[in-house]
C-alpha cells in the first residue's frame, strides 16, 4: 500500500535563531519512499541534515525574523499489514542483551523508573516475563489514563501521569516506557506519523503521534498503549530514551508556533507532487 504523508509548519521569530527539526523518516525507512523526502522552506534558508546518537536524521537551520513556512509531502510503501504480534518473544536476562539496548533500562528525563519501580513489580511481578507482560503493561496504561488535548502539557513526566491519570500520547507511551524498564524490560520511545488506516477515523485533526518499542526475543517491537490494538502504517521518524532525545522541534530562541498541519493518509498511486514544492 502507499501512504502520502507530511507536514505544513508556520513559525514566528524576532531575531535570527537555531533551529534544529526531527522531522524526516528514521533511515530504516529511506528505502520505502516512493517520492523524494526533502524538508523545504519558504525563506531560502540553508539547510543541514545531521545524525545524532541514536541514528535519528536532525535538520539544522537558522530562522530569520518573521514568518517562516516549513513543509514536507512524500509517498512511502508500507507493508499494509498491523503491528507484528510475536507472542512467543522471550525477555532477555540482562547478561544476553546487546550493548545499545542496555541504555533503553535506564530512568530518563520523563520516565523515573526510581519512582515507578515498586509500582510496577506491584502490579506486573505475577505475569510472566516477555510478551505477555509487555501486553499486561498496555491494557493498564490504556485503562489508567485518559486522553484528552486540553489535557496536554510538555512537561508532565511518567510519574504524573500515573498520578494525574491524564495524558495525551506522548505521555502514554512514557508510563508503558518506564513500568517496561521497571520490569528490565528495554523501552525505547518513538514519533511518527499513524494514520486513520483500517480504523473508523475521530473527527479530530491530525497530528504527529507517539508510540513505543520493546527489546524481545533478539528484535524491537511496536506497541502503543494509547490505542491498544494493533495498527496499520506507522512510519517512524525518531526513536531515543524519551520526548527530550526525539523533540519535532527545538529553537535555540523564543519562536512561537504560529499554524500547524499534519497529513497522513492511504493512496492508490504516486501522485504529482512538484506543484506543492517550495524553493529549499
């Protein structure tokens, strides 16, 4: 299947400021494009694409004072199938996993396992280690909190989420994150893009979402505890320990966020996008 997906972003800035965007595909993707995948912007200003620790593509640049309109729109093939289900995947002792997951154990910025680690033992100690209870951790998660965009604030960690027991995705995906690691299970966050595909779409606008990855049985594997269920056509942008490694934007200045569009839907072929391109 093919899914056309992007991005219309309008920011403000009184003074020349940095800029760094997590906002191209992560690079396991780059072969599924069907269309270039170029961040353009409206001013002519240059552009850097960078690398960080965890393999994510970072876009460096510098905003002019002003209005400056950044926009992205690619096709990508995706497999078209749901989440994969491996029931059978076996959590590893922490002797047998590989080096680069091990930082995936550890408390982050919005995910304190120190504070959260009696919790979880309290609560998922019983269930049998690996997949099951990994899907333990979501039906919780899912059930404990509720979602809600009023309910949104950029600071609000795992902890107070399970406390306040309101959330919009991010913070979802940080409580099934720090009760996975909790458990010695390694959790990693991730953004992207995940559209209304083969399910009833809500009559919200779309937006960019969060979900999350767990170390199992020698592979990382997707879940997501604010839908519960399995999904179609998730196309991943960034992964790291938490929001703060995976930030969509970060301005090394005040800007303000001035429109916002996000687009993420099914296709039935490669349309013609160089009408709606802008000098980079």
């Amino acid at each position: 299947m093919l899914i056309r997906a992007g991005y219309d972003l309008l920011f403000a800035a009184h003074a020349p400021t940095q800029m760094i965007t997590m906002l191209t595909v992560r690079p396991s993707r780059l072969a599924d494009l069907k269309t270039p995948h170029s961040i353009l912007n409206d001013r002519g200003l240059p552009m850097q694409d960078d690398r960080d620790v965890y393999g994510n593509i970072c876009t460096r640049f510098l905003l002019q004072p002003g209005m400056t309109r950044i926009s992205c729109d690619f096709v990508i093939a995706d497999c078209g199938v749901a989440d994969r289900q491996s029931p059978n995947a076996h959590q590893h002792e922490i002797d047998d996993l590989p080096a680069d997951a091990l930082i995936f154990l550890a408390g982050s910025r919005y995910c304190e396992t120190d504070l959260l680690s009696g919790v979880a033992w309290g609560l998922f100690g019983h269930i049998p280690s690996g997949w099951q209870r990994v899907q333990a951790i979501v039906d919780f998660v899912h059930h404990h909190l509720t979602y809600g965009y009023p309910h949104a604030r950029s600071t609000r960690t795992a902890w107070e989420a399970y406390q306040e027991r309101v959330c919009v995705c991010r913070d979802f995906a940080h409580l099934a994150i720090a009760l996975c690691r909790c458990m010695n299970i390694p959790a990693r966050y991730c953004s992207g893009y995940l559209g209304d595909i083969g399910v009833d779409p809500v009559d919200v606008a779309m937006d960019f979402h969060a979900w999350f990855e767990v170390y199992l049985g020698g592979e990382w594997h997707s879940f997501d505890a604010r839908h519960r269920i399995p999904r179609i056509g998730r196309i991943l942008m960034a992964c790291g320990r938490d929001a703060a490694d995976t930030a969509l934007t970060t301005a090394f200045g005040p800007v303000r966020l001035a429109g916002f569009q996000v687009h993420t839907d099914e296709v039935a072929s490669v349309p013609d996008l160089h009408e709606n391109r802008m000098a980079a």
